[in-house]
C-alpha cells in the first residue's frame, strides 16, 4: 500500500486545523479546528499502524481521542464561564493582559 | 487466546498510585460539609499526599527497573524529577492555604487538580513510550487549564486560562503529529525500539524521521515556553492565580525538560547529529529573547516569566549535549531552579496580599526597611537567578556552560553567559527597588488583599500573608544560599542520576 496518500491527507487536515487556529477568532471555532490538528494525527497513525502493521499505532490514536475529548470539555467549561461573567467570547477582544 | 496481562511491579509504580489515590481522597473529603474540613483537612491531605509520594521515591531510590510492559521505567532521574515537582506542589498547597483561589473553585477540586498535574508530570518524566509520553503530558496540562482559570470572578484568570488552553493544545496536536511521525519512521511507539530502529539502519536522513523530530521539538518547546514558542508564557503567568504561577514555573519546567531528556537523549540519541545544532540555535534564540524580554516589565510576575524563559535557554544547553555531564547539569540546574523561583514567589505573594498594587514592582519599593527579612529572600532569589556567586544560581550555571564547553558548544556556553549579564540588568532593578527606594508614605497594610475582586461576598476574611508563606519563602531562600555555599549534596545526587540514562557517556 502507497503510504504516500493517506500522509497528504493527513497534512492537509493538520493544515486546514492550523490556519483555522491562526484565523479564526471565536473560541468554539479555534476548539473544532484544533479537534481536527488531531484527529490528523489520528489518520497518521492509523495510516503508518497499518503499513508496519502492528497494533501500536491504533493504540495511540485511541489515548489521542480520549485526550481530544478532555480537552473540549475543559474548553467548552472555559467559554461557559466567559459567557457567564458576560466577556467578549472574541479571542482577539480579550486582552487584558499584554505588554 | 485471551491476552496476558502485563506484570505489574506495584511497589515500583507506588509513587504514582499515591498520588492518584491522593488526588481521590482530597476530592471526596472536599465534599463534606464543615468548613473546617475543607479549609484546613482538604490542603493538609494533599501535603500529606505530596510527602507520601516523596517518601516512595525514597524507599525505591536505586531501583532501574521497568513498570507495565516497559511504559515506563523508575530510575533515579524520575525519582529525582519527581522530588522536584512533589516539593514544588507541596510548596504550592502552602503558598494557596490561604488564597481566593481554592476558595472559589471550592478547595477539593482545587488541590486534586494539583495532585493531578504533578501525577501527570510524574508520569511523563518517567515515561518509555510514545503513548505515555504524551498521555503524561496532557494528564499534567488539561488539570493546569483549569486551574489557571480558577479565579473565575477575575477577568484575566479566566483570559490566561482560555489562552493556555488554547496554545497550550496547539502544543499538544502538534506534539501528537510529531510522534505519529516518529512512529511513522521507525516502526515502534517503545523508546528501545525506536533506539533500536536508528541504530540498525540508515534512518538517520529520513524525511519521516526529521518531520517527527522538528515537529516533536516544537510541541515541547510550547511547553517548556522555549523561544520562539514563549509568547503565551507572560500572559498566562500574569494572569493565573500566584501560587499556580510558581506551580507551573518550576514543576511544569521540569517535567518537560525530563521528557526532553527522556525523547532526545534517550529515544533519539543516534539522530544527535539531526537535532543537536537545531535545538543548540533554540536555546541561543530563547536566551536573548527571554533576557531581552524582561528588561523592560513592571510587572514582577511577567518579569518571572520572562525570566523563566530565558532559565528554559540554559535548561535547553544541557540537553543538546546529550552527555552525561549534559544531564546532571540539567537535573542540579531544575533543583537550584526549583529553590531560586520558589522563594521568590513566596515573596511575591506575601507583597501582593499587603498592597493594593499587587504584583507591580512599586510594591516592592522600600522593602528594606519596612520588612528585611522578605526583602533579604528576594534579593537571595533574584541574585541567584542572575547567576552571583555564592548562591545555588552560580552552581548550576557553572555546570550547565562546562557541560556545554565539554560537549562541542562552547559558543553556547558564551551565549549563556552573556544572556547572564543582561538579566541583571533586571534583576538588579528589583534589588534597587526594595533597598535604594522610599517606602510609598501612605501605608498601605489595610487592603483585603484581594483588590482585584469584583464582587467581594465571599464572607471568609481576607487571607492575610500568614506565617506559611512566610516559611515557605525562608525555607527556600535559605536553601538557595545553602546550596551555593555547601553544593556537594546537590552534586551527589546528580551524579547519581547521570548514570540512569545508559546509553550516554
């Protein structure tokens, strides 16, 4: 199997997730794009599991989705709690702190 | 067939067992209702637990063994990195006993989360595979973000916290890319397969292999706020609660510099020729940023910040040696580190809960003569970070430039030492402060200690800096002086760790 394929995939993910980071400026968005940086990992991993084949890399992309979740929730309760104290949900709008 | 379960060597892995089990504890006792319970019982189980976990390492001091199928191996450089981090955490649950933070994020959640993280770098510092690696490294950043945001009715908590989460995850995905690709490359997620893999065959020149490397360094470098992956540090550092500050200042430097170790120094120590110059620009590039970075701050908690990156540049110097003087040097420096960033937190907290101008440099104006002993620590401190002989600072930056002179990059060591010269520049700016200026006339010792706070109804009485702070600050301000006077049981232990990674000579 061509390898060469599913890696073009994967970065064209991992790039769609990064310039969405970059970009964009609503917290939720940044969160989904940075959902997507992994799961470009996920592909990967799968990708190469499948051409050494063993079960490592399938391993790994389970503990990745796990931590995917973790995250998006630590996030989502971050936004809440912005929303909450009525704070700009705008990353670009928060900057209290600079200098 | 059923699957064999891997042995599991129990009294290897207790340290980590007491922490988690600790973590569970202090959130379940946190549930109950008297508020004796929650404000006195909850922090003293998590340092008890903190003891616990260090006692462990005591007990199992010596040991080289593999835990769980080779995922991660107790040596005495995880032991040593864990002593690290499990003072750093207890110092922490001292410097918050009496902080709005726990208060607000009512205090079991509060001190599990802290117990959590330092499990996590536990974990990572100890790791011997991939998969752990990076399970260790979110096990110990998702609890920070939480707990970076967890004054959650000041605006800049909430800001830092919603930003570390977000660079700090764009760290983590591009870590995770990083290490699919090093899997990619040579077949195995095991540290021994990996070594195996580079030194059997001419991978070396790999596409797959390089991409993992630079994209794994980067993911670390977010972590360890090594330039040019630093900009988030000073926002996040001001912005968090103070004893999480001094947390992740020092605990969080060292578990990322242990896996830094464990990665390059053990995983990847036959690609030394693909990363070495790389990382060695890196550490030049954060040495003069960090340095240059805080020159002009008034904050001194962004002023730490900026320090500590300019601290990760000469961290990074031991590792890109990839010697075993390298990795003493890197272990004796986090200590000093641990002991310098402490008790100048300490000091920080005392000034921000006895002035209304919190963490501003002003507040420190005068210090000398309104209260020596703080000012006597911070000046130990903030010399010791500037590197002047006869505290812990000059030690360890002496033997992170000979480990760099013995390992080819004396250009190095003459970066570290002009980055040297210019902290004082800053460093000496705060000394000025607290002895060459007025105390401000008004005094300003009626504040609540808590200026920032919108909405004061949290009707427990304003935290005082009480005498815990206080100890922590002489504690730690002693052992900076004691250790840059009396540096032979530092240097021991050092050299003990050196011989946990095999594979370097």
């Amino acid at each position: 199997m061509n390898i060469g394929w599913y890696l073009a995939v994967s970065t064209l993910i991992f790039s769609i997730g990064a310039a969405g980071v970059l970009t964009r400026r609503n917290p939720l968005v940044i969160l989904l794009c940075l959902e997507l940086m992994l799961n470009a990992a996920n592909v990967a991993l799968i990708a190469f599991a499948r051409m050494h084949g063993n079960g490592e890399g399938q391993i790994f992309a389970i503990v990745v989705m796990v931590v995917a979740a973790c995250e998006v929730c630590i996030g989502l309760g971050v936004v809440v709690a912005l929303y909450r104290r009525r704070l700009p949900i705008d990353v670009d709008e928060l900057r209290e702190l600079q200098g | 067939m059923t699957p064999k379960a891997p042995i599991i060597d129990w009294a290897g892995l207790s340290p980590l067992v007491a922490l988690l089990g600790g973590a569970v504890i202090v959130l379940l006792v946190g549930l109950l209702r008297p508020r004796f319970v929650r404000e006195v019982i909850v922090p003293l189980l998590a340092l008890a637990t903190f003891a616990t976990a260090a006692g462990l390492g005591i007990w199992q001091w010596g040991e080289q063994i593999s835990l769980i199928s080779g995922a991660l191996r107790l040596d005495q450089l995880a032991i040593a990195l864990m002593w690290i981090i499990c003072a750093t955490g207890a110092a922490a649950v001292l410097l918050s006993w009496r902080a709005v933070a726990p208060r607000e994020a009512a205090h079991g959640e509060y001190y599990a989360l802290l117990l959590t993280s330092a499990a996590g770098m536990l974990v990572l510092v100890a790791a011997q595979n991939l998969v752990t690696l990076f399970a260790g490294l979110e096990l110990l950043s998702i609890p920070l973000y939480v707990l970076c945001a967890t004054e959650m009715r000041r605006e800049t908590s909430l800001e830092s916290g919603l930003k570390y989460l977000i660079i700090g995850s764009v760290g983590s995905a591009t870590f995770v890319y990083g290490l699919a690709f090093l899997y990619g490359a040579t077949g195995s997620t095991d540290f021994a397969g990996i070594d195996r893999a580079l030194n059997s065959s001419s991978l070396v020149s790999d596409p797959l292999l390089l991409t993992g490397i630079a994209l794994s360094v980067v993911g670390l470098g977010f972590k360890a706020s090594i330039a040019p992956f630093h900009q988030w540090t000073p926002d996040v550092y001001e912005g968090a609660p103070t004893p999480i500050t001094a947390f992740m200042a020092v605990a969080t430097k060292a578990a990322a510099f242990g896996a830094f170790l464990r990665l390059f120094d053990g995983a990847l120590l036959n690609a030394q020729a693909d990363w070495g110059p790389a990382l060695a620009a890196l550490a030049a590039i954060t040495i003069v940023v960090g340095n240059v970075g805080a020159l002009g701050q008034t904050s001194l908690k962004r002023l730490m910040a900026w320090s500590s990156v300019a601290q990760a540049g000469y961290l990074l110097a031991g590792v890109v040696v990839a010697t075993k003087l390298g990795l003493q040097a890197t272990v004796f420096y986090l200590a000093v580190y641990l002991f310098m960033n402490i008790a100048a937190f300490a000091v920080i907290i005392i000034r921000e809960r006895q002035t209304p101008l919190g963490d501003d440099i002003a507040a420190f104006a005068g210090l000398g003569t309104t209260a020596p002993l703080p000012a006597a620590v911070m000046t130990v401190a903030m010399l010791s970070l500037a590197g002047i002989p006869a505290t812990a600072g000059f030690i360890g930056k002496f033997y992170v430039i000979e480990a760099a002179i013995d390992g080819n990059y004396a250009w190095l060591g003459i970066v570290i030492v002009i980055g040297s010269m210019l902290s004082l520049a800053y460093y000496l700016r705060v000394v000025a402060a607290m002895w060459m200026l007025e105390a401000p006339e008004a005094p300003v010792s009626t504040v609540t200690g808590r200026p920032a706070l919108a909405g004061g109804d949290l009707d427990a009485p304003a935290p005082g800096a009480g005498i815990e702070v206080y100890a922590v600050a002489a504690v730690f301000g002693v052992a900076t002086l004691f250790f840059g006077i009396v540096p032979s049981p530092l240097f021991d232990l050092a050299v003990k760790v050196g011989s946990s990674l095999t594979s370097l000579f």
